[in-house]
C-alpha cells in the first residue's frame, strides 16, 4: 500500500481543503492520524492527504 512518503512527524496537506496538518502515525491499513493546527488528533485516510515539500533555505 502507498503510503506517499507520509512519515511521522512530517507535514501533510489535506487535499480537499489546503490545511497544513502533522502526521503523528502512519498506518498500513490506509489511513493516518494526524493533528490540526488549532488541536485535535484525528483520523484520514492516506489518500486525502498530499506531501508538503519543504523549501531549502540558504543562509
């Protein structure tokens, strides 16, 4: 099962709605559980999330 390189303690972006979440587990069963920003740990499924790409930064 695709998990697309959501691993825990990385950011993910629901899909559906732009918000920024913290994967705090990763199941092989298909779905994550994640917290919101503003609190709460919830389930989701894997594919209602996307990978947030983080930008390098030179200083």
């Amino acid at each position: 099962m695709d998990t697309k390189n959501l691993q825990k303690g990385s950011q993910a972006k629901i899909a559906s709605t732009g918000q920024i979440v913290e994967v705090k587990r990763v199941s092989d069963h298909g779905f994550s559980v994640v917290r919101f920003q503003t609190g709460g740990d919830y389930m989701i499924l894997n594919d209602r999330l996307e990978t947030v790409e983080r930008e390098e930064v030179q200083h």
